[in-house]
C-alpha cells in the first residue's frame, strides 16, 4: 500500500505524467492509490529495525529478494496501461506528445573497453536519437572478484572520446565509481555501505567526471541494486537517479519517472530494459496502445550487448525513436 508520505510524490506523479489543468489533485489521490496500490512495494525499513542489530543481515538478504518465496517482476507496459486508464477514468484524456527517455550503460566495458562504441553514437547522431551515457571513471577489470583499492582512471583514449561524445551533444551519468561488486552471491556496488564511505567514493568519481569538463547530474547504481539508504546518502548530489528491475525488492515498483523526496527516480523494467532486439517489437506495440497517451517512456539500452550483430537490432530501435526522443535536461528542467 501506498504509504502517508509519498502522497507528495503522488502529486508530482499527476503533475508529470497527467497535468490534470487545474483539477485538484486532493480529490483523485485516494482512487489513484487504488489504482496502484498493487504495483507499488517497499522494503523493509533499515532505519526504523536499526536498533535490532541482530535483524541487519536478515534485512538485506530480505530487500535483495533472497528470502522470498516469489520474484515480482514489474511490467513497464502494465504500468503505463494503468496510467491511462486513470487519465481516462478522472476525465482528463488530452492527447501528449510522446517521448523517449534513452539510458545507456558501460562506458567503458570491462571485457571490451569502448571498442565499437563510435559506431554505436553515429548511428544514434544520424538518427536523431538523443541519449544519456552511464559512465564509469575508475572501472574495474573485473567487476565480479571481491578486491580493494582503486583501478586506473579511463586512459586518453576514453576521455577523448568522451570530449566527442560531449562536443556532439551527449548527457552524462555516473555509473557507479568501479562497477565491481562487494559480495559474490549479490552484485552491489553500494548496499550494505555506510553512507560515509559510499559517498566519498562516489563523489571522487563524479569529481573525476566533472574535472574533465563533463556535467554529471544523474546517477545510475551498478548492477542496478541500490537502496533507500543508499538513495538518501547521495539523493543532494545528483537532481535523478536511475533503476532497473533488480531494484524492485529494495525500491518498489513505480511509475517513472517520479519523485521520491523531491528527487526524480527513473526506472526501467521490461519489457523496455532488454537487447534491442527484443526492445524493438515492444516499441512497435507503443502506437497503437499508448502514443500520445503517456509523455514519457523510459528506455535502457546496453551499448555492449549489441555488439555481436554489429548494432543491426539497434538501427531498427533508432529508426522506431529517431527524432522521438527527449534530452534528460529537459526532464529535469520541467521537474
């Protein structure tokens, strides 16, 4: 259930995704718990079980989905079906111009570097597909072994790239600070960590970003796990911050984008956080169920992925958004 405090998120939920004209938002936010009551899940509350220490361990293995006896796996289509639905039953239907919100991670790739990655921009340029890339300043070669201490920054070769990419009109994210895991059974770069120490390291690789001249606002979790802690910790820093399905156990489901605690949360679950070429026929069943229904879309693309078929499966996505997509500025602006 839709819990007392986020009836202010609520409001900026109507405001964003159903810009009533002027209704008053008070009036609708008991039928649009209702409506998605079912869809929105919390945790277990780490600060409020923080006096049993005892409890701790049980409460992450609890948030990272290993003690349940099911998996809820969110359906973004569900979701925005929802919305408009609502949008129809308190009478609002105007008709929005929608758009696509394009994530894309692993700049570099552990396994790859950034080998191909040009490739992958100019065909997004030459469609006019507009995207925020999630970098990671001091990438580990091996993200899955427990290690310590810091890898290599990105060579020349990558921040030259990154001076293209910024010359050509590229949004930026932090993608974590290394990309490598704490615990082997559950890949997390930050949960389970004091927020002392997960802020410094996250601020010493947006200081990293920032110092080559790029404009770092969003924050995209690694292995895309990340808690509320986590979320409080770094939520002054960054004006959004970004999930994924692996999220749901810690973050709840959520129409996106949102606001949690007047800071954007934009998460993609499937089927729009797939290969491309799964992706595409999902984006081909938008026009006839939600095209000018819902303002915005959210999409997450892995540059890395698609690779193999030497982007094929990603020209047919850009050719399905080209010119439809929209700048994560804009979103933030129009917060």
């Amino acid at each position: 259930m839709i819990i007392k405090n986020d009836a202010e998120d609520i409001r900026w939920d109507y405001k964003y995704h159903i810009d009533p004209s002027g209704r008053t938002l008070d009036e609708h936010l008991i039928d649009y718990q209702r409506t998605f009551s079912d869809l929105y899940r919390y945790p277990l509350n780490q600060s409020l079980l923080r006096p049993l220490r005892w409890i701790g361990p049980l409460t992450y293995l609890w948030n990272a989905g290993i003690l349940k006896t099911s998996k809820i796996e969110p359906d973004q289509f569900e979701i925005l079906i929802r919305s408009k639905k609502f949008r129809k039953d308190i009478g609002f239907e105007e008709k929005v111009d929608t758009k696509f919100l394009l994530r894309v991670d692993d700049f570099p790739r552990f396994d790859i570097g950034i080998e191909g990655f040009l490739e992958f921009h100019d065909i997004a340029k030459k469609s006019n597909v507009d995207y925020l890339l999630g970098v990671t300043p001091f990438l580990s070669e091996k993200p899955f072994e427990l290690s310590d201490g810091l890898p290599d920054p990105l060579n020349d070769e990558e921040v030259d790239t990154l001076m293209v990419l910024k010359k050509a009109g590229v949004e930026f994210g932090l993608h974590g600070s290394t990309h490598r895991t704490l615990y082997k059974r559950y890949h997390t770069e930050s949960v389970g960590l004091s927020c002392d120490r997960f802020l410094r390291s996250i601020l010493k690789a947006k200081k990293n970003l920032t110092d080559l001249g790029l404009k770092v606002d969003t924050y995209i979790p690694p292995f895309n796990t990340f808690d509320m802690s986590n979320f409080n910790c770094i939520k002054g820093h960054f004006k959004a911050i970004t999930g994924g399905p692996e999220m749901v156990p810690t973050m709840g489901t959520r129409l996106s984008p949102c606001s949690i605690q007047k800071t954007l949360y934009i998460p993609v679950y499937g089927p729009f956080y797939e290969k491309c070429s799964n992706l595409a026929p999902s984006i081909k069943k938008i026009r006839p169920l939600l095209e000018n229904e819902v303002r915005t879309i959210p999409l997450t693309v892995h540059w890395s992925w698609e690779v193999g078929t030497s982007f094929e499966h990603f020209r047919e996505l850009c050719d399905l958004i080209g010119g439809r997509t929209k700048k994560w500025s804009d979103v933030m602006i129009n917060s």
